[in-house]
C-alpha cells in the first residue's frame, strides 16, 4: 500500500509558446489556481499524505508554489520538492530523487489528469510491480499506443501513427511502481522512450485500463480546453453516509474497534463510489461523547482506523464530519442544539460549503428519518437503508445502482478525447 505520490514538473513546455517562458507548465493556472494543484488536491483526498515534486525548469517556482500550499494542507500531509542539477529527463528526475522515493509509490505527469481511482495501481494483480494507467481512445495520433496481452502485459510500446484505425491504448501518464523497478537506470533518460520499452520487453510492464476523464494541457488547444472542463470535473456528485447502522453495524455507542463490525456491502460501496468519481463522505450524530461515553479523540481514532481499513481496500472517504453536541447531554461542554446534528443539516451543509458538490445529483444514505429530514434540508436526495437493525441486506446491492445514474451524471462532462 502507498502513500507516496511523485510528480514530474521538469518539462520546458515549448509547445504553449510564451506561457511557459517564465512558467513551468504545470503551475499554468487553470480556472485561478495552478494545475498541479488541482493533481495534489486529488492525491489529497484520496489518502496520499507524502507528495514529492520532482523539478527542473524553473526550480524557483516550483519551491516557492510548494511552500505557499505546504501552509494550506491537511495536518499530516508533507509536499516537498526534488530539484534535478541539470535536465536529467523524465526517467533521471526519478532516479536522481531515489534517496527521498518510498519502497513503493505513485508517480504522474504534472501536465496530466487522469481521473480514475488512482489506488487501482497499487492492487493489480500478479508478479509485476511496475503498472501503467492505460486510456482508450479513439484517435491516437498524438500518443504512442500500448500492445496488452490478456493479463495485462504491456508487450509492446507502439509509436505514434502505428495504430491502423487510429484508435487505440495510449500512457495515461500514471504510474504504480517500486523504487527497485528502475534500479538499472541512471543519469539521463527518458521514463516514456527508454525505461518503459525496456521493462516491455523483459515482461516486466503491466497496464490497468480505465475510462476516466483524461486530459494532456501540453498543447494551447487542450489548455484553453481545461478552463472550463476542469472545474467542471471537480464538480461532482457526492455520496454521504451516515456511519453507524450504514457503514457498521449498529451495537449502539460504537466507539472503538473491538465493538465495531462492518456492514456487509459498506466497503465495497465506498469502493465502488470512488471508482466511478464521486466524493464520499461520512456524516454522523455521535451523542455517546455529550453523554461521557468516550472522548471526541476515540471518535478520531476509530475514523483514522476505519480509513485505513477501507485504504487496504483501495477505497478512501474524502472527508468526515461528526456532531458531537446533545441538548440533553450529560456534559455540560456538549449540551446545546447544534446545527450540525442531524435532523439539522449543518454537517452537510459545511461539506458542501468546503467541496464542489454538485448537490442536486447527490445522494445521502442513512438509517434514520433524522438522516433523511437533514437532507431534505440540505437539498440532497436520500434513502433509507437497513431500518436501523443489525444484519440487514448488503449495502452495494441497496445502493449501487444509484451509485451509477449518479456517475452518469458525471461521466456528461468527460472529455470524449484527450
């Protein structure tokens, strides 16, 4: 499992002309902010809490763009930045930053998005450990296009125009790979020309395909696209779940592991959300701490556990939010009507003031009518699941279908080509 993600700003970016002369490419902004932003953001929500910059051309920047955003992070997450002496190439900026990379760890393009679920990479299935996200496309004239066998084998790295009807798998410019994948590379080359064709033909490269929006900013046609499309993208529709009797099984006041026990169908929801691109996030009344049950830190660290659980499982929540205040409470601190406990909407309300949450589309999941009248108030549909008892039904057969008209939705505004 890893929590690293690298990402290469070296490129000079000479394609956009004069917006690249005192700019590295990917802290062009797009829609008021730098695009790798928009790529840090993304590892953010999805778990990754080491992020490296690997740059070149204008080095100055980069550090001064990673220090101004260092300040803004989560707690926990570290953004550093790894500047090659010379230009070493897409490869050699890797291998010079080998000292800071994890055992294993996710590296991108900083001109790139890719929007899938980028923890695929990292749970692909057989003896290779070097992964490449793959994206189909109907025209490829501008990519080298990959030869996959059927266990995903990238057996061979086509060059551009090989491709006969023109549409074909291009690089989708993320990678899933261990330290040790490019031990026997050093100084200057090229990770797309040079590393990748080699580990091709030893058998040592393999390619997940996925569908998601994709989009190359490295020429003006496709910048200027971005402006409009990348907000547009981060708009999405959101899951939210109440926890217990949704995700876990209701034994009342669940507020440490040994008494926490998953409902059946709850990870592979979260799972399945993320694959199709939606937000998640967990949104739950905890009256046990206004009536000195436990201690909000127990309500911290259960959720710190339950995300790792789902993290095991190449799944994540994007965020959390908890009300632990009870106008009866038996600890004075937590006795008020707060609007954030639910059948108030304030825990939704403050997610969706926090994320772009395209409300309309969206879908709350709980057990009770105190679930559903906070999304009422809040303008977000929602069903009512398991009836608040242990061992109801699986919660992916309750949900998923929903799950996928909410995708739908999404899916409207991908690009149908890079």
């Amino acid at each position: 499992m890893f929590d690293q993600c690298v990402i290469l700003l070296g490129g000079l970016g000479t394609r956009l002309g004069a917006l690249t002369r005192t700019t590295p490419k990917p802290l062009l902004p797009v829609a008021g902010r730098p695009f790798v932003e928009i790529l840090i953001g993304e590892a953010v929500r999805r778990g990754f809490t080491d992020i490296l910059l690997l740059a070149g051309h204008q080095a100055g920047a980069v550090e001064a763009f990673a220090e101004a955003l260092s300040r803004t992070l989560p707690t926990g997450v570290r953004l550093s930045v790894s500047i090659e002496p010379e230009p070493l190439g897409t490869g050699g900026a890797v291998t010079f930053a080998r000292p800071r990379l994890a055992p294993r760890f996710l590296l991108m393009n900083g001109d790139t998005w890719f929007d899938f679920n980028w923890l695929d990479l990292d749970r692909a299935a057989g003896a290779r450990t070097f992964w490449m996200a793959a994206r189909p496309v109907s025209l490829a004239d501008r990519y080298e296009t990959l030869a996959l066998a059927a266990d995903g084998a990238v057996e061979a790295i086509l060059p551009r125009g090989a491709s006969i009807e023109g549409h074909g798998l291009i690089n989708g410019g993320v990678y899933g790979l261990s330290r040790s994948d490019l031990d026997a590379f050093s100084g200057r080359f090229s990770l797309e020309g040079e590393a990748l064709p080699a580990l091709a033909r030893e058998g040592r490269l393999g390619a997940r395909v996925h569908d998601g929006y994709f989009i190359d900013i490295g020429v003006p046609k496709t910048y200027e696209r971005v402006q409009t499309e990348g907000p547009r993208r981060l708009r999405r529709p959101a899951l939210f779940l109440d926890r217990d009797g949704v995700l876990n099984e209701d034994h009342g006041y669940v507020h440490e592991v040994s008494r926490f026990s998953w409902r059946r169908g709850a990870r592979e929801t979260v799972r399945r959300a993320n694959d199709l691109g939606l937000y998640v996030f967990v949104v739950t009344n905890q009256a046990g701490v206004a009536r000195g049950y436990y201690g909000e830190a127990d309500v911290a660290a259960l959720h710190d556990w339950m995300a790792g659980e789902l993290r095991a499982q190449g799944a994540w929540i994007d965020d959390w939010r908890y009300c632990p205040y009870h106008p009866e409470a038996s600890v004075e601190a937590y006795r008020q009507v707060h609007p954030w406990r639910k059948p108030a909407p304030g825990m939704l309300l403050d997610l969706m003031a926090r994320w772009p949450v395209d409300a309309a589309h969206s879908l709350m999941v709980g057990d009770q009518e105190t679930d559903l009248a906070a999304a009422a108030a809040a303008g977000v549909p929602a069903i009512k699941v398991g009836q608040g008892s242990v061992g109801e039904g699986d919660l992916l057969a309750e949900v998923g279908p929903l799950l996928d008209a909410m995708a739908g939705i999404l899916a409207r505004d991908t690009a149908a080509e890079p």
